[in-house]
C-alpha cells in the first residue's frame, strides 16, 4: 500500500462513517511499539491545533484497524 492507496481508504471510511473530510491531509506510515505490522496514519486538518480525524489503516491487507472522530 502506498501514501495515495491509504488516504483513498481512509477518505471511503470517513464517507462511509458521515464524518467530515478537511484538508489538509497527512498520511505517515508507522510501526507500532509491540507490532509486527506497520499501519498508515492518517489525519485530516493538520494546520489546526487537533486533527478532526485520525484513521489508522493496516499497509499489509488495507483493512482499517482504527478511527477516531474529533468533534469541536
């Protein structure tokens, strides 16, 4: 999975969960502290003091492992 791969993923989910999409958007890929998986992290809205949503997506199967809505 590339950078553009997991922000259209993450772009279906917020869609899919009727949450707003704001850029810009940031999308890093991490590996967790006690995971052998690396995910994408990708957040909306980064200029501002807190992203408005954070959805973390596997890199090896595509498939979302987390979301958080921010509500202001």
């Amino acid at each position: 999975m590339n950078k553009d791969q997991a922000i259209a993923a993450a772009r279906l989910t917020a869609e899919w969960e009727g949450w707003r999409w704001y850029e810009p958007v940031r999308a890093t890929r991490k590996k967790p502290l006690f995971s052998r998986r690396p995910v994408w992290d990708v957040r909306t809205n980064v200029r501002e003091r807190r992203c408005d949503l954070q959805i973390l997506i596997d890199d090896d199967t595509g498939k979302v492992t987390g979301k958080r809505y921010f509500s202001r």
